[in-house]
C-alpha cells in the first residue's frame, strides 16, 4: 500500500509539461471547471413563440390546457378514452409563469385565447366544443391517423 502511494506521488509530481491535464484538487478548482464548461454550453432561453411553436410541431396532439379548466379536463379524457395509444402532449400553462404570455400568443396564432386548445399533426383542432364535434364527424380520427 506505501508503494503504491509513493508511486501514486511520483507520477503526481512528474513534470510533463506538454501533456499536463488539468485535474482539480480542490473543491474551489471543481467550482471553476464547472463554470467555464456550463458557460460555453448555455443556451439562451427559449421564447414563448418557439415554447408554443416547438411543442405543436414536435407532438402528434398536442393540448393547451389548465389543469383546473373543466372543458380542458372533458378534452384530456376524449383523447384517453377513444385514442388510448396515443399520448397528448399537454402543457397545463396554469402551473407557469409565462400562462399570460402564452395565451397571447396562441390568441395571435389562431384567433383563440382559451383553453383547451387542440392540434393535432400540426392543425388547429380548436377548444373542447370543436374537438368533441370533430369526434362526432369522424374528422378528429382522420387527422389522428394522417
Ligand atoms: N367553449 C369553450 C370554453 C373554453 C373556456 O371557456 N375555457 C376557459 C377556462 S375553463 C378559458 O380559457 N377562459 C379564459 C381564460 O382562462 O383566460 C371550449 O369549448 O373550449
């Protein structure tokens, strides 16, 4: 065990000046790595618009909701109930602090403030009274299974 420590400080000191690699010994050194990785690796937040936009065209459905809204909830069991294999993307903007901004723009984006509001494949479906009746027509399963 001594030998190996003794080895393990020969190496430690050994001067290699081209392949020296940094390794912090100290918790202040980790602290410092740390910083300077995450500093070239942050992003810039994304905005409510790509939040919005993001979420519509990287899900199949994908439903602004709040989680207390009633017609939200009646929207959220019509897709469990009749489309059990497929998994809603659902953003319940009530819990975030950007609700007000994303309503906005949704509003500007499809002409509808409230909640729910429907897309599936990328189509405005609409809120709950739309999405039910499209159910009822047969056109909420065709653009389900386009
Ligand atoms: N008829 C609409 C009713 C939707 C509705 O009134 N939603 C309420 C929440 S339960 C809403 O969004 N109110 C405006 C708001 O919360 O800003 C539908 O079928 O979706």
């Amino acid at each position: 065990m001594v030998m190996l420590l003794q080895l393990r400080s020969r190496l430690l000191t050994a001067r290699i000046p081209a392949a020296r690699i940094y390794t912090p010994r100290s918790a202040y050194g980790s602290f410092i790595l740390f910083n300077l990785f995450s500093a070239s690796s942050s992003k810039a937040p994304m905005s409510v618009q790509e939040i919005v936009d993001n979420a519509i065209d990287s899900h199949k459905i994908t439903i602004f909701s709040k989680s207390w809204c009633p017609y939200c909830k009646k929207t959220k069991a019509l897709f469990a109930a009749e489309f059990p294999d497929e998994e809603p993307y659902v953003l319940e903007i009530d819990l975030r602090d950007d609700e007000e901004a994303i309503q906005d723009y949704l509003q500007s984006k499809t002409g509808q403030r409230s909640v729910p509001n429907v897309f599936v494949n990328k189509t405005q479906v609409g809120g709950n009274d739309k999405t039910q009746a499209a159910f009822k027509e047969g056109k909420l399963q065709k653009l389900v299974n386009q």
